[in-house]
C-alpha cells in the first residue's frame, strides 16, 4: 500500500463516498510511487483470450497454451497455467463465465448507489445463483448490490501504451478520488497486474491522492455529465471551478465555436453546420489510403470553419488524419498533424500525464525516421515523462534510452 492513509472526510471535489486517500508521511516529489495494490480480482478482455495470458495477460512470441478442458483459455507457461488453476480457473472453468469479481468478503470497502442496482446487476446477479457461482446464503439483493458496488470500483486495466486490456477489482485504490486535475498517473504493472499510483507533481504530507476516472481533455460539459452518469456526483474540483471565461482555464475553449461560444450556446445554424462537417469527417475515415487522406482534409477545412482550433473535435480530426497518415506511411504529414495533437495535449493535460509522453514518443520516432535533429529533444522529453509515470524501471525508459543513443 505505501505511503497512504485514508480520510474519512475528504475534501468535497471529485467524488461523495465519504472517503478518501491522502499522502502519509513526508512530501512526494513526481514520479515518487505512493500507491500499490494488487487486484481482489481481475480478468483479461475476451477479445484478448487467444492473444494474451489468462493469469498475467502477457504477450509471448510463442504459441499460447490452452486450457484442455473449457478450450478458451490460454496460458503463457505452465506455472501460469497452474497458478490459475486453483484460486480462479477452476471456479469459472466448466461455466465460461468471469464472475471471479464476487469476493464478497471485502465487497463492504467499496461505495455504490440505488441507481447502480440496474438490470445487468440484476441478470448478472441471478446468473451467479443459476450457476452456483456463490454461497447460497447471499439474497439476490445482496449479489445485486456487490455488482453494483464492483462496477462503480473496479478499474480498467491498460497496458504500457495505455490501451486496454481488462478489468480488476483494487480495494484500496477504489479509495482515491476522482479530479480533473489530477495529482497522480495510474499504470499497471506486468505480470501481477499491480495499479501503481505515481506523483506528477509535487505533492505535499497529508494532500489527497486523486486519478481521473473519465479523460480528462473532453469538454467540462461531458466529463460532468458521465460522472453524474456512471460515478453519481457532481465533480467540484479547481479545473471544475475555474470559470470557461478565465483564459488560463484548460477548459476555455474545448466545445466552442470559431466565435468562443460554447455548445450550449450555438444557433441552430451552427449545429447543423458542424454536424454536416462530422458527418463527413465520419465518411472520410472509412476510405483507404490517399483517399482518405484527401477526404480527411476537406473534413478538417470544414470543421475549422466552424469550431475554435482548440475544440476536441478539431483534435478528433487531427488524430483520425495522423492515424491515416500513418497507416500510408506519409511521415511528414503524420508529423504535421502529430504537431498539432501535441499543442492540444500541452493545454488539455497537466504536466507529466502519460498520454502527453506517449505521444512525444510516436514523433521522435516519427523525426527518427527521418533522420532528423528534433527527433532527440522530443525522445528526452518523452523520457522525462515516462520515467515520472511509469517508473525508472519500466521497460520503455529502457527502449526510450536506446531510441536516443540511436539519434
């Protein structure tokens, strides 16, 4: 667990469970890990099963092994393969159902709301009686309100380039709080599956430890609405309380028009323009190669027309052009276009959130290519980030160190 202890009466900004955890002992400077837990629980994404390990979710250039008897299964090792056996695989083996998650023991620790008891917790909760999953003392209420409580707690498990992978249950890191401004990157290690909690910044003895649960570049609009949606609370953090007029607001200019207006605010003329505009935006990217990089163009033209450079769907176009630029292998476009996603991460993320070193990543590799200059000032600066985030360990400072002895 590390350096944390838990406040029972948190600060009132990015969540109402009535909880808290907060740094203990001396300041924490970024990178400094000061959360670790392993999962109650977890489980690969189905779509991964053929691909990745059941019990570690590594990859491996050798062929998997798989389970002799549900044939779904596969494991990288025959230690994996045994580990897996007796405390999860066994109980889930013979039904192909993952409801390892119903550890009903420590299920109290986690908050929940009325609004969570929905019809999935409701089928789900009657499939685990049905296929005797659980101990049979357990009402269908009680089973009701355990998946209710795992699925407002549990957290998406994502691997080094931050995609994910799967789902797990960490009982005490359901603890830390949601902020738009978060103080803390959350990673996961390989093999075990740890979440680990690092500092971005500075933070000091006794501050609240708090992660993003939504991404935090979408509009305040749509991070508060799928808050209320999912999470049940109204987010009251700084980012969340400085006014869209203030120009140092991230969130000045995310949903606004070419004008500064927000959304909410457009003329009906407007909203049919910009729809128009995402609609072919939409059409574009299901075309191939030069086409689509054409295509994407005249979309991106028609979009900046309407919206403020800074809008997210401004982004969205930039992202879906440097993807296709990719994908053709057109370098310098793909630069160009990873530039200005790039301006875009600077402004929307704090200082040091993964995503930003991530991406820093792709166009030194990109400039590498290229052989040029920048290609070294952009792979130190992404280093300086993963490093913070992901630890000095982790294997892609190490893949990063070779990129730049390489420039």
């Amino acid at each position: 667990m590390l350096r944390t202890s838990v406040l029972t009466q948190p600060p009132s900004q990015g969540g109402d469970h009535g909880r808290a955890l907060a740094l203990s002992g001396a300041a924490a400077a970024p990178g400094d890990l000061v959360l670790r837990v392993l999962p109650a629980a977890k489980v690969l994404q189905p779509a991964l099963w053929r691909s990745r390990c059941h019990r570690c979710f590594a990859t491996t250039s050798a062929p998997l092994s798989r389970c002799g008897r549900c044939r779904l299964a596969h494991y990288c090792s025959r230690a994996c393969q045994q580990a897996d056996w007796t405390p999860h695989h066994r109980a889930e083996c013979s039904r192909l159902v993952q409801l390892e998650a119903l550890r009903l023991r420590d299920a109290q620790d986690l908050g929940w709301h009325d609004a969570d008891l929905d019809q999935e917790a409701v089928l789900l909760a009657a499939l685990a009686q049905k296929l005797q999953l659980v101990d049979e003392t357990h009402s269908m209420l009680e089973l009701q309100t355990i998946l209710a409580r795992f699925k407002n707690n549990n957290f998406s498990i994502t691997d080094e380039l931050l995609l994910e992978i799967g789902a797990g249950c960490y009982l005490r890191a359901a603890m830390a709080n949601h902020s738009c401004e978060p103080n803390c990157a959350v990673t996961f290690s390989a093999k075990e599956q740890r979440v680990e909690f690092r500092a971005m910044r500075a933070i000091a003895a006794g501050e609240e430890l708090t992660h993003s649960y939504v991404d935090i570049a979408l509009p305040r609009r749509d991070r508060q609405q799928r808050l209320e949606q999912q999470y049940h609370f109204q987010c009251k953090c700084v980012r969340c309380s400085q006014p869209l007029t203030d120009p140092q607001s991230r969130d000045a200019n995310l949903d606004s028009d070419i004008d500064g207006v927000p959304e909410a605010q457009w003329s009906d003329e407007r909203v049919r323009a910009v729809e128009r505009a995402k609609a072919q935006l939409n059409e574009a990217a299901s075309f191939a190669g030069d086409t689509s990089v054409d295509a994407l163009q005249v979309a991106l033209n028609a979009l900046q027309t309407e919206l403020h450079a800074e809008n997210t769907t401004i982004l969205q176009a930039y992202s879906t052009l440097f993807s296709a630029e990719m994908e053709r292998g057109g370098a310098s476009g793909a630069i160009a276009f990873g530039e200005h996603m790039l301006a875009f991460y600077r402004r929307a993320y704090p200082a040091n959130h993964p995503l930003v070193g991530l991406h820093l990543f792709t166009l030194g590799d990109l400039h590498m290519q290229r052989r040029d200059p920048r290609a070294r000032r952009l792979l130190r600066e992404a280093q300086q980030v993963v490093q913070i985030t992901h630890g000095h360990e982790h294997p892609f400072v190490a893949l990063l160190q070779e990129r730049i002895a390489a420039c």
